[in-house]
C-alpha cells in the first residue's frame, strides 16, 4: 500500500469519520469550491418555531425522488424536513402540498447552508434520489455544512430511514434535555 502526502475532507463532518476509522491520520478541511465564510445574497427568513430534523438540499422533482421523500415522510408522521431549495410545482416558501411536514425554503446560496441548516435545526441530510448523481453538488454542500447524509437506496428502505430519523431525534432530545 502507498501512503497519502496529503489527505483532504470537504467538512468537519468527514475528517471526524476518518479520525474514529482510521486512528493517526491528519486530514484538512477543504470545501468544495465553495467559500462557506462568505455571505450570501438572500435574505435569511424569521424561523421562530419551525424546527426541521432532515434537510434535503437541492431542486427535488420526479426523478430526484420527490415521491420517495413524501413517502418517507408519512413512515416518520414526528419528523418535520425542510428542503432548502424548491420542488417541482412549488419554487416559494412554505408547506408543500398544504401539509406541514415538508418545508420549501426556496433558493439558496450554497454559502449559506451551513447557517440555514442550523437555524432549521437539522441534524441529517437525506438524499431520496432515484437516478445516481454525476457529481453531488448538493451532497458536498451538506457535507460543507457539517451534516451526515443519508440515503435511500431502495424504496423498501423507507421504514428503515424513518426509524434513524425517529433515533437522531430521540439522541438529540436526550442530550439537549
């Protein structure tokens, strides 16, 4: 086996894995392309009581796994998730389709994820989609904001997602408590 002369990690998140996986390796954080530090252009909304456990980041429609997403969310009835970007039909803030258990956002600047997702309150970042990404700009953007992300790989995983939803949040009441 060779040795790596440098070892880099797009977020905290990841070099944290690598540390408890691989004991005595030093990695660096360097985001992808992105400059965190900056501010971005929008606005950041009022959030009073809204707090979201699951983020999905990005545009979602059909072949990006909306339905699994709804689906997924009617398994965990408790879990509320925010897409920090916009559905297909529905590009504005708010409830989509009416029912409070998934916030749209709307559109975001990727520098402000990091601070959109902890005013949210999440502690995951899933991804429902059905096609494989080329490369996931939105998954390095969680990753840049320091969040694990999940995904579902098959539709019959869904209970399953659900259940590490209900236990992160469970975890996270426990600790805040």
């Amino acid at each position: 086996r060779g040795r790596s002369a440098l070892r880099l990690a797009p977020s905290n998140y990841l070099i944290q894995v690598l540390a408890q996986t691989i004991p005595d390796v030093s990695c660096i954080r360097i985001e992808h392309g992105v400059d965190v530090a900056q501010p971005g252009a929008y606005a950041a909304p009022r959030f009073g009581s809204l707090c979201c456990d699951v983020a999905v980041i990005g545009a979602m429609g059909t072949h990006k796994g909306l339905q699994r997403l709804q689906d997924v969310v009617a398994a965990a009835p408790e879990i509320r998730v925010v897409l920090v970007g916009y559905a297909d039909g529905q590009l504005n803030r708010g409830w989509l389709n009416g029912a409070e258990r998934i916030w749209v956002h709307g559109a975001f600047e990727p520098t402000e994820l990091p601070m959109l997702v902890q005013r949210y309150g999440c502690r995951v970042a899933f991804f429902p989609n059905i096609q494989p990404e080329g490369f996931g700009y939105a998954l390095s953007d969680a990753w840049g904001a320091d969040l694990p992300a999940l995904g579902l790989m098959k539709p019959e995983h869904r209970d399953w997602i659900a259940e590490i939803w209900r236990r992160l949040g469970r975890a996270t009441d426990a600790v805040l408590s």
